[in-house]
C-alpha cells in the first residue's frame, strides 16, 4: 500500500518520558518526508507545544492539538478547525472539579495551560511524579480564579486535563463529570481524564485534513499508544499500536511495534513505508 500520510502521537510514541525524540525516529520521519510523505503531529498537548514539537522534528507544518479541538497550519499561523467547550459548559465543569479533594486540573485555554496557584501549589509535589505536569511546570500559567480568567478574557476551553495520583480520586471525578451531556472523556495516561467538547477527538480533525489533501482513508497511516488515539488508530487504512500501548489501544490496531525504548516509530516507519520502497 503506498501511504501519503502518517499521524504520529506524540507522548509515549514519539517523544519518551524524558522528553527525548531519539535519532532513529526522527532519522525514519526524515526518510520518509523525502519521499513525499507527509508525517503530522497528532497530540493531546496544546497548541504552542505541539508546533514546537513538530518544528524540532521537522515534521508537517500542519498539526493536531488538544486531541483534535485545533487543527492548526504554523506556516501561514491560521486555525483550519477548532471544536471548543463553550464557555457556559466548561465553568460547569470547573465547578464540579473544585468540590473533588486530590485533584488538581489544567484549563487549555489561550497558549498555555492554565492553573489556579492555590491548586497547583497544593498538588505539586503529591504530581510531580506524572511526567507530563513536570515537564509543564514552567509553563503553566498560574491565576488566582481560572474561571473568571476565562470569561474576562473569551478564550476558548480546547481541554481540561485533571490529574491525580489515586485511582479512585479521578474515577469519582470521572463519576462527577458523567451527567454532562456536552463534553468527551478519555485519558492518555493511567493518572489523567482529558475533557473536551462531546465529537471530539483526533480522527475528525484528521479526516477533515486527509479530505482538503486528496488523501484517502487507506493512505494514512496512525501511530499511537493511548485511549485517546483508538478512534485514529480505528479509522486510518494502517492503525499502528506502539509495544508499550494499552492492551484495548493493541486491541483496536493493525500491527503493534516495539515499544518507544525500542523506537517503535523508526521500526514502523521501516517496515510499512521504507523497506517496501526498497523492494519496488
């Protein structure tokens, strides 16, 4: 099958727990950019981060942001989608978050994620140990009342990021966040809930993208590693579980590589694309 498109995840699939993308991976995305393949960046992360990401790795100047609430071209710096909780909803569930005692949740509203200071000062150092806050902790941007932060000045709520290091603290929050009709839950690690808008998630931004390009569904090629990426690993032609996914994130893929210790992008990458363009 000749693929046109790779959508690449980036926490625990491209980049490691150390925010490290090694040589292999980006010499594999390299290899297949000059064949004309395009390789784009697909992440929970916010926008700013995620482009910066994509820069560094020379990836597609198109992105994915806030598991699909941003598609985003950093070339020309314009917004091709964006699917946000209306503001109205997402104080709501601010409201229901601040009665759950163990939580500590990040607003993704303007560039950065945002944060009470009462509440990041409290959990820190209880999350710290979640590698995702640490490797955020200096660019939270901290105010006194999130709520009243984002109706002063309309941004718009792309995600909501709890985190906890209990199970049982996000599960209640889980339960808490049921009885809202409007909003999307998954996690992309066994300490968060993601909330977005209800619909999202990365496959529509995707599709809508493959559609503006030409680019059927069997052309793309997706790799990932958490429950936020099962619908994009489920919709393109090549779904492709790192070894260190999630046992249901294996259950909904094609083929699982070697996990990101392993380079199980440059692995996949070789094999899908590279090897079979040797054999032609």
């Amino acid at each position: 099958m000749n693929y046109r498109l790779i959508a690449l995840d980036i926490d625990g699939t491209l980049m490691d727990a150390g925010y490290r993308i090694s040589g292999e991976n980006l010499r594999a995305i390299q290899a297949a950019t000059a064949m004309g393949i395009k390789v784009m960046a697909c992440s929970g992360r916010v926008l700013q981060e995620t482009t910066e990401i994509a820069r560094f790795a020379e990836l597609d100047d198109v992105c994915i942001a806030a598991n699909g609430a941003l598609l985003h071209n950093s070339q020309k710096d314009i917004i091709l989608f964006e699917d946000a909780i209306p503001v109205v909803h997402g104080v709501e569930v601010i409201n229901a978050l601040q009665k759950i005692e163990g939580v500590c949740f990040l607003v993704y509203a303007g560039d950065r994620p945002t944060c009470e200071v009462h509440m990041f000062s409290r959990y820190k150092d209880k999350l710290i140990g979640n590698g995702y806050i640490a490797g955020l902790r200096r660019r939270i941007n901290l105010v006194k009342d999130v709520r009243s932060y984002i109706v002063k000045h309309d941004f718009h709520i792309h995600k909501i990021l709890v985190l906890a290091r209990q199970p049982a603290v996000l599960q209640q929050a889980r339960d808490a966040l049921a009885r809202f009709e409007d909003i999307e839950l998954t996690h992309s690690s066994p300490h968060n809930l993601e909330v977005m808008h209800r619909g999202v998630n990365k496959v529509v931004a995707l599709r809508m993208y493959c559609k503006h390009l030409g680019i059927d569904q069997s052309e793309v090629m997706a790799i990932g590693d958490s429950l936020n990426d099962i619908e994009m690993l489920r919709w393109a032609g090549l779904g492709i579980a790192m070894g260190n996914a999630e046992e249901a994130v294996r259950r909904a893929a094609n083929h699982v590589t070697q996990p990101i210790e392993a380079d199980g992008v440059a692995r996949a990458i070789d094999r899908f694309i590279l090897s079979v363009s040797q054999r032609r």
